[in-house]
C-alpha cells in the first residue's frame, strides 16, 4: 500500500458542439399554431429546429416539486436529496471513515466471518504461551523457600535477598518473554486475517502463516523496541529521584521520584499511543522497523486523543471480557485445591499444586482465544480507518475488492413519496 494512493479523476464529459459557428438567424419557416393556442417562441438562433416537446412534470435532471411544507411526504423528499450515497462493502466494515461502534463491531466479526483461522490461531498460541506459563509458576512456586523466608525474618539478609529476587525475575521474565512471542506471532496472524475479511475474501491459517512468516522478525524487534521506549519513558522519571534519595536526602529523593515517576508514566502512555498502529503499519505495507514507527506517529499525528480513547476502550474491554472468562475455572481450581472460596480472597499461602495451575491455565488459554482476535481486530481497524481519514485508502481498498465504482453515486431512482 502507497502512502498517498492516487485518484482517478471521472471520465470527462464528451465535448460540447464548437461554438465558433456564427450566429444566423434561422431560415426555418415558423409553424403556425392550432386555434386556440399561444403562438410558440422560436428556439434561439444557435439552436437546433428539432426540439424535444415541452416537459410535463419534474425530470431526472432536478427535484421534484417538494409537498407543501407541514404535509406528510416532506422529511422523506428532503432527505432522499441531502443524504450522501451508501459506501461500497465488500467485507466486514464499510469503505468509509469509522466510528468506534463500528471497528469495536469490524473486530468481532472479523473474528465471526474467520472464526476457524481466528480462534484456530489464538487458541494455538494460547496453548503455547500458558504452558510455558504454568510450568514456570510451577516450579516457583512450589519451591519458593527464598520468599518464604522473607516473609518470616524481618531484616534478611543480602543472600536472602538476591534469592528471593532471582526467582522472582526469573519467574516473570519466562512469563513475559513466552507471552511477547505469543504476541507477535497472533498479531501478524490476526492482521492478516483482518486485512482478508475487510475485503471480503476468504484466508486460511496456512495462508495467514505463509504471509506473516517473514516478517515474524520485524515484528519481534518492533514489539521489543516499542516496550523499551516504554518503559524506559518510566525509568527516565522515575530514577533521578531514587537515586537522590539514596544519596541520603531521602524526602527530597522521594517526592522528586514521585513526581517523576508521574511524568515518565504520562510520557510511556503517549509514546504507546504514538507507536500503537507501528504493528499493522509493518504487516499490511511490508515496512521495516523504524519506517513503521514513523508511519505510526504520521497517522496518529492530530489524532493521538482519538486513538487513546479507541485504544484505551480495547485494552479495558479486553480485560473485563478476560476476567469474565477467567471467573468460572478459578472458582473451580480454588475448589478442587480444597481452599474454596477463601483460596480466592486470600494469598496468604503462596504454595499451590499443579492441579490448580492446571485449571488456572485453562482459564487463561479460553480468555486469550476469545481476547487476542479482538485486540489485534480492533487495532488493525483502527490503522486502516486513519489511513481512510488521510489518504483515501477506501479507494485502495475498493480497487483491491474488484469494487471499482465505490466512489461512484449510486443510480438514480425516484426519491420516496414522489
């Protein structure tokens, strides 16, 4: 896809007569009307003698006389002629800017029309990523004597200290890298599936795959750099004043991190937004890293309040439609244990058994089916709708459809309650 598709201009009408003909006063003998009636004035000079008869009502080529104000019929006339023309729609969204109904509504039946590659695609990197997941919790968890003891001794030590810290990061860090791989390769996968039902073609998870396989690197680095920018934002505020406060002036260091760590917090949020359309940027029009990170803040540019309320309305829904999930098989996994429903309120016994993870896990592969084709959705609705707002990517996208007169009027019919 081109930054700025071109337009073909309409066909242009066919040339009128040439005008430097002189003007003559026509020879035509003037016909004389039946008895009765007003003589006819003769067309102009420039005119030809074979006229068509008088019209006998509105034509095509104006409205119809509208009723008189106030009687029933008028709202319809005024509005078959005010309304704009229906927008071409080949696949799951029409080609026309969106409101946030309609991508949040794009999104779902994205995932609806392709609900075999879809779900087959979630379902399989939800499976890959929890079990990474579970096996890491299991095995720090069952065996988490470092913390333990820190719980139970109020001044450890610094050994204490450094195990509890490195199993602690080294249980998170195999969580988060398992769920970054699984997120780059469902949203290259989702993308490209979302791009297939906007133009209403059918795509398969072989099809999916064959595209966003080479650039599963890209993407990887993409995701990478955008979460150092992030959390880098973060650090950059809040470690000057940590660093002050262990230089000893412990108030001032504090209230300096605080502060910073607000401003680096509020900066982390707009760089994510600013670089929240790099991913499909980097799929759909086969972009390198860097160049989709400019492409992403060219489209957000003048948007970015726009795009936070969309993007932040897709991160709350997909953790509430999350949590719905997750509710049911985390009842039953606190049964099972034997804690009940205390197990759920309470985390006063970090030890837990695989059968719990287990069923934890089970939970967490159903809410990352349903939530990971509508998160990627949503996203890649959204890019395409600011490309549509900027450069008339409708066009493109009707072009590519086979939709060739998607920006044609429709044809003319008679307006209702004429």
């Amino acid at each position: 896809m081109n930054d700025t598709p071109g337009w073909a201009s309409p066909g242009s009408s066919p040339s009128d007569p040439s005008d430097d003909r002189e003007d003559k006063p026509s020879d035509a003998p003037r016909k004389t009307p039946p008895d009765g009636q007003a003589p006819a004035d003769p067309p102009p000079s420039n005119w030809s003698a074979q006229q068509p008869p008088p019209a006998q009502g509105p034509g095509w080529g104006a409205p119809p006389t509208p009723p008189p104000y106030g009687q029933q019929g008028w709202g319809n006339w005024n509005n078959a002629w005010n309304q704009p023309p229906p927008a071409a729609r080949p696949g799951v969204i029409p080609l026309r800017p969106l409101g946030i109904g309609e991508i949040l509504d794009g999104a779902v039946a994205s995932a609806r029309a392709h609900w075999r590659t879809a779900l087959g695609i979630a379902l399989g990197v939800a499976v890959v990523v929890q079990c990474a997941s579970t096996v890491a919790s299991g095995i720090w968890l069952r065996d988490n004597s470092s913390l333990e003891a820190l719980e139970s001794n109020q001044e450890p030590s610094s050994d204490e200290l450094a195990d509890a810290l490195t199993g602690t990061l080294s249980w998170a860090g195999v969580e988060l890298l398992a769920t970054v791989f699984g997120t780059v390769v469902a949203t290259a996968m989702l993308t490209i599936v979302v791009s297939r039902a906007v133009l209403g073609r059918p795509v398969t998870t072989r099809e999916a795959w064959r595209e966003a396989r080479p650039r599963l690197g890209s993407m990887l680095g993409l995701t990478l750099l955008v979460l150092l920018i992030v959390m880098g934002a973060v650090l950059a505020g809040f470690t000057p004043g940590l660093l002050i406060a262990l230089a000893g002036a412990e108030v001032g260091g504090s209230l300096l991190a605080v502060l910073g760590g607000l401003a680096g917090t509020v900066a982390a949020v707009w760089l994510w937004v600013r670089y929240s359309l790099a991913a499909p940027a980097l799929m759909l029009e086969k972009q390198g890293v860097t160049a989709a990170l400019r492409r992403s803040a060219k489209l957000v540019h003048n948007s970015w309040w726009r795009t936070f309320g969309i993007q932040l309305l897709a991160v709350l829904l997909v953790t509430v439609v999350g949590y719905i999930v997750r509710i049911p098989t985390t009842v039953v996994a606190s049964i099972v244990d034997g804690d009940g429903m205390g197990g759920v309120l309470s985390a006063t016994d970090l030890s837990v058994s695989w059968t719990y993870l287990a069923i934890i896990g089970v939970g967490a592969v159903l809410a990352s089916t349903v939530t990971l084709p509508l998160s990627a959705g949503i996203t890649a609705l959204l890019y395409m709708d600011q490309r549509i707002r900027r450069e008339a990517l409708d066009l493109e996208l009707a072009r590519a459809a086979g939709v060739d007169d998607a920006a044609a009027p429709p044809s003319a019919g008679p307006p209702p309650g004429s």
